[in-house]
C-alpha cells in the first residue's frame, strides 16, 4: 500500500543500542546508588529474569518431513522471530502533524521502528466538536493531538499494528454542547459508542472504555452508576473480540491501602464491577512519572511496592495494561537523558515479567508532543519523550529499540536430530522458519504463544 506523503524521503534509524556502561556511566544524570541498590537487589533481578523466561518464552517443536512423509534427519533450520505478541506501544496523536512530508514519514518510522501498538484518540469534545459532524474521515479538519481516526487505521495498517481506540468516554472532555440533562446526555452517549463501533469496531481491537473516573472533576452530567452504566453499553455495542479495558491514573491504579491493598479505590471499584457480572476485559493502569525525584530516591515506585500492587491485581485474572507511560527528563538535554533511560528500561523489564500483562504504551513519543492545558500546565516541561524536538532518538529509545528488537526477540539455527525434529525454545510472537534440505530451501510461518506449545510438522519438497 502506497502512504499519502507525496515525497517519501529514506530515515535512517539507529538499530542498535550503546552498552549500558557508556550509557549510563556518566557521572553527571547517574542515578544514586539507592536506586541502584533496590533494583539491583538479588531477589529483584531474579524475580524479573524468572518471569520474563517462564512467562514471555515458550517451548516449539518443529518435525521436518519429506515428501513422503518420513523424518528427515540432518536438516538445516533457521527461526527467526518476526513479531511480539506482547504489545509495545505508544500514542499515535501526532500522526500527520508536521507541515513537511518527510517529518510525518520520519514520525511514522521512529514509531513503528520500536512499537507495534498505537492508541488512537477518540476524545469527545475533539472528535465530535459540532455535534452531528464527527471527524472520522482521514481529510477532517485539523485538532491538535488529534489525528483522525480513518488516518490512524491507514498508519496501523500499513505497519502492522495493532489499534487501541482512547477513549470511548471521558466525563472530563465533553462537548461543550451537550445538554445538563442526564437522561439525554446517556441517549448521547448510546449514540457515540454505536456510532464508532459501527464504523471501527472491525479495525480496532482494544478500547479504553472509561479513563480517569475516580479523580478530577466532571465537566458534563453522567448517567447513574455511570462506570458500569458505560461498559454494559459498550458491551452492547462492540464484538466479542474486542477488550474492554478501564483506565486510571498512576495514583489511584497503584495505590496499596490497607494491609493486603484491598481498601485501593480502584480494587474496590473493579471488584464491584466484576462482582456484579459487567464485562471488564482488561485493566488499564497509567504511570506517568514526571518528576523522577522521588523514584530515584527510593521513596516511591519501587519494584517491591511494583509487585505488591500487580500481584493483587492478578485476583481479578484479567490482563493488566500499562495504558500511559511516561518518565521525565532529570535535568536539560543530556544531562538527564542517562536516568531517564535507567529507569525505563528497569521499569519495562519489570512489565514485561509480569504473567498477566499484556502491554506497556509509552504516551508521547516525542518532546514538544505532551498536552498543553489552556491556561495552565503545558506537561512538555517535563520532557518526557523519547525522541527530543527534532525526532532525534534520546537514549531511552534506544534502550526499547535494545529491548523490544533484540534482547526480547529469538534467533536459532541449528539441525535436525534422527527424528527430524528441531526443538528451541523462544519469545511469544511469529516466526518465519527456513528448512534446508538437500538443494532446496523452504520457508515457512510459525507461531510460538503463551497459551499452547508449538509442535509443527513441515513438509519439504527436494
């Protein structure tokens, strides 16, 4: 499929990842030793090292055959892992911002060079700003941060990714013309997620249904017993394969109360849903962390409070989400890059043992691409991107590019036993595997997933 931009121009994007002694051996932006010491602490590393072998890794079989059905013993074989099943992403919102066409093209790659998973705005007040008139279509007129969906399906299609649609409903971006009246505001509502699922729910998978309930002030009415209110009607609406997940801020999502964590609003609201039979197929937790002061100190986010709150979130047996994510820049420019990647790439090794996660979304890919409150905070002070302002790779891009493309993906050769069979054991995605036989090589497509282990008969021909 050809893209839009009229002048493609090749982005040359740096694949590999300087050794984590230069990385992070400067002095100036090292992070303390207390940090250091909490991740480095043995039962730490071992539990994230363990994890990620036993829940991200799986056993295939692989049994070459002639064409007369026989093993065929001798044989030479090559897998290489193609794909994650584990969801690596980022938002999409700055997609076709850049007046240059090569800048929209050098976007798209920095993005899918690491990420296989893009969430895509489905804000209300900025999808629909007159109502009757929703911007779905890819030439709709512009809003900031806010491409069009149709425009986010084209980039998703194109490389490959997998689509979360962000989100259905949230109480504080509301249309400024929607009525005070409850009754017609859920009459609305209805409306919007039939509307989307109409036109989206076969091209994009995943949904945050509700963000950000438990904190912040409303700026519309809502339905009574509005949460559960809004996931029966997306029930309603959307397919069975799509995931229905809630979202909530890093404060409320990793918040532990009480002696086992049970007294967390969020727990407390997921259990009542649940209990009652609603359907939550996900969990959405954000983890924004702008100010890294505390973190580096010690004082919050550690990896022993980390497990505690997934731990107690895997009782629900739903896949977790971190739906946002973001680490600041300690300091300006260079100084802070070294910690930033640090903390990302611990943060990220930690996510990626965690049996029941699903997924991890960086949220601005970029600095200068966070949202500016009219008014108030504009959160690009925090610097928090991966790429800086001319979509330059900071070292924490590298360090996913690192872990995403190499330490996290499998690559074997090997041969034949007498039984024709060649057995690996590798990360959770596809694979394309070639089989060399006699003067003729074949290729073929496996896959190697978490829920069942991988046996594949290849036949091959002379």
């Amino acid at each position: 499929m050809k893209r839009r931009w009229n002048c493609r121009r090749a982005v040359v994007l740096a694949a590999t990842c300087c050794s984590c002694s230069a990385l992070y051996g400067q002095e100036q932006g090292k992070a303390p030793d207390v940090y250091r010491a909490l991740w480095n602490d043995p039962r730490v590393a071992n539990r994230i090292s363990d994890g990620i072998e036993k829940h991200r890794k799986g056993d295939a079989v692989i049994v070459v055959t002639g064409a007369d059905g026989k093993p065929v013993a001798g044989a030479e074989v090559e897998a290489k892992q193609l794909t994650h099943d584990f969801l690596f992403g980022c938002n999409c919102f700055f997609l076709g911002h850049f007046k240059e066409p090569a800048k929209n093209a050098e976007y798209e790659q920095r993005f899918a060079q690491v990420f296989n998973f893009a969430s895509a705005p489905f804000y209300w007040s900025d999808l629909e700003p007159q109502q009757g008139h929703p911007r779905f279509a890819k030439d709709s007129p512009f809003v900031y941060r806010r491409p069009p969906p149709d425009l986010c399906v084209e980039f998703a299609r194109e490389y490959g990714l997998t689509l979360k649609g962000h989100p259905l409903m949230w109480d504080h971006f509301a249309p400024k013309w929607l009525p005070k009246d409850k009754d017609q505001v859920a009459s609305l509502i209805s409306a919007r997620m039939a509307e989307i699922a109409r036109r989206c729910a076969d091209k994009i998978k995943i949904w945050d249904v509700v963000n950000e309930t438990i904190v912040g002030k409303r700026a519309c009415v809502v339905p009574d017993d509005y949460v559960a209110w809004c996931f029966k009607e997306a029930d309603r609406r959307f397919r069975p394969d799509n995931v229905l997940l809630s979202n909530e801020t890093l404060s409320v999502s990793h918040r532990y109360v009480g002696p086992d964590g049970r007294q967390s609003p969020y727990y407390r609201m997921l259990k009542d849903l649940i209990g009652r039979g609603v359907r939550v197929d996900g969990i959405g937790m954000q983890f924004h962390i702008a100010d890294t002061r505390d973190v580096l100190a010690g004082k919050a986010h550690t990896p022993e409070h980390l497990f505690k709150v997934y731990d107690l979130y895997r009782e629900f047996d739903r896949p977790l989400y971190i739906t946002e994510m973001s680490i600041g820049t300690a300091g300006k420019g260079a100084e802070g890059q070294p910690v930033q990647a640090e903390i990302t790439r611990n943060s990220y090794r930690l996510f990626f043992s965690i049996e029941h996660m699903a997924g991890v979304t960086w949220w601005n890919l970029g600095d200068g691409m966070a949202h500016k409150w009219q008014g108030g905070t504009d959160e690009n002070r925090w610097q928090a991107g991966l790429l800086d302002e001319g979509l330059r790779p900071k070292q924490a891009y590298h360090v996913l590019d690192r872990l995403i493309n190499h330490e996290w993906k499998t690559r074997v050769v090997g041969r034949t036993d007498v039984r024709g069979e060649f057995t690996f054991r590798g990360f959770h995605g596809t694979y394309e595997v070639k089989v060399g036989s006699g003067k003729r090589t074949n290729t073929f497509t496996i896959g190697v997933s978490k829920e069942r282990a991988a046996r594949y008969e290849l036949r091959v021909k002379d």
